[in-house]
C-alpha cells in the first residue's frame, strides 16, 4: 500500500539564523537518554565523539518508569519458540516475522549483557527470578527492585554511559527540529538553556526520544512524552507507519487528585483479580483467559464494564495473595497507594485504561536504519515490526535494547568511515512571516487536545469520532502553525497537533478493528487490511 501523502505546515518549527547562533560539531548525536539511547551510546566506537541530548532529566523517560520487566526466554522449561509464538499472536498477523524471530533469540543474550554491566535482577535460588504477564505462555519476564524494572536498568546503563569520556550528556535540552540537507540527515537545531538555539552538527543521527502517550487525557507517561521524534522525523520526511496503533494498558491508579500511576501487568500475573464496583469478578465475560487476557482485549472489557456500570473505575483485587508475596513483589507501587490510605494487600485498588505505549513511529529495518540518509532510529519511537498491531507485554525494554545497540553500531561504523570535514550549510527561512504565540493559551489547547484525543481517538473508535476529532485538530493546527513559539511549551503543542493529525488520518484509513485499534463500526478483522499504512511528508 502507498504511503499517506501529508503536507506538514512547516519545514521547520523556529527560525534561526545560522550566522548568529552557536554551532557544535560532533560525529554522534543521540535524541534521547531512555534505554534505547543509552544502550546506542555504548555501541559509539571511544575514537568517536558522541553527544547525547535529553528534553529532561533521564529519570523521566518512559524507560525509567517501566515496572514490570523484561521478557526473554531464560527457564529451562520455555523456549525461544514459545516466545515467537506469543509475540506474534499479540500482534494480530501483523508482525514481521524474520524480525520477530530475531528479536526473540537475541533477547537472552542481551538480558545477560545487562546483568555484565552491573544491573541487579531480582534472584530466585541464585537465578533469575521469572514472572508471567498477559499473552505469555510461560514465566519469562525478568524483573528489578520487584516493580521498578527500569528504574534499576536505568541505572546500570547511565553508569556505564558516564563511565566513558568519549560520550557527552547534556539534560534538559529539548531538540526543536532534525537538520537535512539534500535529503540526508546531518545534525539538530536544539535548545540549549545557557544558550538558546543551538545548532549541532553530526556524521550521523540516532533518534530515541520515546512515545507520545500525553496526547491522551489519561496515560502513564511522564509529561514530556508529546511525540517529539515522531514529529521530528516525519518533518524531515522520514516514513513513518502504523501510527493508528497506540496500546492502552488496563490498569492505571484511578484516584481523584493524583497522578495517573502504573499499576503493573505484573501485579495480574501474579494472580491478582478484576472487580467491578460490585465486586463482581468479570473477566470470564470477556475471555477465557480471564485477567491475563492481552491488554487491547481487558482494556476494552474494563470500559464495558464501566460503562454497564455507571461507574468511573473498577478496582484490582489482591487480597487473596500472600502479603508477604505482595511486600517483596510490589514495593513501590504499595508505597504509591499507601500514600493515598490504601493497603495493597487489603484494599481493592481503583484502576481503569489509559494510553501507554505508542506501538506506530518511524519505520526501520532489521539495522535500525530509518528511510532518511544518516538518520536511525531506536525504541518508542520507531515502527519495527515486532509488536505488529498490539505490543506483547515486557517486549519493549527488549526492543529497545536490541535496536538501541543495532542503531550504535551502525551510527558508529558509518561515522568511522566519514572524514572529519565538518561544514555548516544556511537553512532555508520561512516562507511567511509568523504572528506571535502571546495571545495563545497552550495549556488551555494542549489540555483540550488531550481530551478530544481521549475521547474520539481512544479504545473505541468510529468514523465519526475520528472525523469530529480530524476537523476539531486541523482548525486548531491552522492557527497555530502560523505563530512562531520561543518556548518548549509552544514546540511541544505543535509536535502534539501534527502526531494527532497522522493518527487520526491511519486510524480513518483502517477500516476494521485489529489489535490496539477497535472500531465500533467495523468491528471485525478483515484479512484485506493486513498491511501497515504508512504516512510521509510530501513537502
């Protein structure tokens, strides 16, 4: 199927003037500190100078607050098969699966190279200890700190990062735009708080900036997850596929006043029940799978029930487990809840859905590279083909992992084989002079973005709802596409509205329901869309 063609309202989001403002020249830039970025950079041959720039902090990325853990065949009693098997069931025929097989065998090794580089896994008997997740047929996700996966992943990888002197990180550096000169990728304008506008210029680009799940009114993402990269690199005409596809998990803290929190797939596959506001364990309506049902099919009976209901949640129930099993598997998410007056191991916990991994993004291939000459790409925001149309819980940690070193060593063997001669080039101006961005609310925009999203664009859809939702994003991006914003908060509305934009316009394209994306009016699989849509800028 041929790509959607779609013009985006600007090449470029901030006008700069190359003769006035800093320059840094570098053979590796890396968009993004997550596991994917910081698992690229150990790949960077030392003799190459390499920068690493993040919009935050490296605690905020999606990496970092992953919970439940990473999947790879490590027991005796599983196979590399059944996990082949699992991943591409999940996906709903629209795996790719060469890539899928590769994935899958590589996982093991790339789990023990974790535990080389000094992060702790939970241990049982002196092994790793395994836990099971919806859709895997066998105890296969390894696990960290019982529930703070990340976190602890995190912090073997950034250690390593620093260790190297031939790697450089600067945070809470936002990145505005890619640059591209005659199609091929060769640097970054970015934001540089002691500077401003900065432009960096490099060999070679790799993109890993993570998903977009604050486009939705309830995610588990940190609030800087807008979609930056995939708005990035569709701007500098990368192709870009399966962006319909946003994953929903079913089980986020639903409480008045506090933040959205994760509550794990793990806590379920370790037995944990869903009740509704009657106490009624519903699952057996839905699937016999009951509770560890794949997560497009429990988050979609969690919405039903709701909705039968009349209620605004349904609650997890643990009280049936071992508290002493509760303690050492859940710490942290127990402390999040303890700190709202509920005991994990005697109270039922409010949960409902809310959008957490964006499964659509920049295409690659099997080496990380994406369409744009110079540019690769790794994580979140990519498009590889292993989750197909709904990701296989614990996958991604793993993908990002694998393609994360895949784009390092790429990135690092093409730099190696350029010479150092580095030159700067102007960039086009715009074509139109710009209004300001003083008389615009981009809370009040961004908020009401997240809430349109939520509604029409969310776990059920219809041609109506996207066509409400397409008419309502294109009136506010033609208003704001032509003011010219300084700050982050104007940058990041603008990456919001044009990613909406391209999710809205694959989801009308799909018409069936397949995975993550179900549509109230075609609500079956039809075999003649097994294909991906891909979307590309035709500017």
């Amino acid at each position: 199927m041929d790509p959607i063609s779609i013009e985006p309202g600007q090449r470029y989001l901030a006008r700069i003037n190359p003769k006035r403002i800093p320059h840094i020249f570098t053979d590796v830039l890396i968009i993004g500190g997550g596991i994917a970025g910081s698992r690229a950079a150990l790949e960077i041959d030392p003799r190459l100078e390499t920068i690493i720039v993040n919009k935050g902090k490296v605690s905020q990325s999606n990496s970092a607050y992953a919970q439940g853990g990473i999947a790879g065949v490590l027991d005796p009693l599983d196979n590399i098969t059944n996990h082949i098997q699992d991943t591409l069931a999940a996906g709903k025929d629209l795996c790719d699966q060469d890539l899928v097989e590769h994935v899958c065998r590589e996982a093991p090794r790339h789990i023990q190279e974790l535990v080389e580089l000094g992060a702790d896994f939970d241990t049982e008997d002196g092994k790793i200890a395994l836990t099971k997740e919806g859709g895997h047929s066998h105890r296969r996700v390894a696990h960290a700190l019982g529930d703070a996966t990340g976190k602890e992943l995190m912090r073997a990888l950034v250690l390593a990062v620093n260790s190297r002197p031939s790697l450089q990180t600067w945070t809470k550096t936002p990145t505005i735009d890619l640059v591209t000169v005659e199609g091929e990728c060769r640097g970054a304008i970015i934001w540089n708080r002691y500077h401003g506008k900065t432009l960096i210029w490099a060999k070679q680009v790799i993109l890993a900036t993570g998903g977009a799940g604050c486009l939705f009114r309830e995610t588990t993402n940190p609030p800087l997850a807008t979609g930056d990269g995939h708005a990035l690199a569709f701007r500098a005409g990368a192709l870009l596929q399966d962006m319909e596809f946003m994953q929903f998990h079913p089980t986020v803290l639903y409480i008045a006043g506090g933040a959205r929190y994760l509550i794990s797939e793990a806590v379920r596959g370790e037995g944990a029940y869903l009740r509704d506001c009657n106490g009624v364990r519903f699952m057996s309506d839905y699937h016999p799978d009951l509770e560890l049902a794949h997560r497009d099919i429990v988050s979609r009976a969690i919405t039903d029930r709701m909705l039968k209901t009349s209620h605004s949640c349904v609650y997890l129930d643990l009280t049936h487990l071992e508290k002493s099993l509760v303690k050492e598997r859940f710490p942290n998410i127990s402390k999040v809840c303890a700190s709202f007056g509920l005991d994990l191991s005697k109270d039922q916990i409010p949960v409902r859905p809310g959008a957490h991994y964006m499964i659509g993004g920049v295409k690659t291939d099997l080496q990380a590279r994406t369409s744009v000459p110079n540019l690769w790409a790794a994580g979140e925001v990519t498009s590889t083909g292993l989750h197909g149309s709904n990701r296989l819980a614990s996958n991604s940690l793993l993908e990002g992992l694998i393609f994360g070193a895949a784009a390092g060593r790429g990135a690092s063997q093409a730099a190696l084989n350029q010479p150092d001669q580095y030159s700067a080039s102007l960039l086009p101006d715009w074509d139109i002079e710009k209004r300001s961005d003083e008389d615009l609310n981009s809370k009040d925009l961004r908020n009401s973005l997240a809430s349109l999203m939520w509604r029409d664009v969310g776990i059920t859809r219809s041609a109506d709802s996207l066509k409400n939702a397409m008419d309502k994003v294109d009136f506010w991006d033609r208003y704001v596409v032509d003011r010219e914003f300084k700050t982050l908060t104007g940058w990041e509305l603008q990456n919001m509205l044009l990613v909406s934009q391209l999710m809205i316009k694959s989801a009308i394209e799909r018409r069936e329901s397949r995975g993550v994306h179900f549509r109230s009016d075609y609500p079956e699989t039809d075999p003649a869309f097994q294909k991906h849509i891909s979307v590309i800028s035709n500017r």
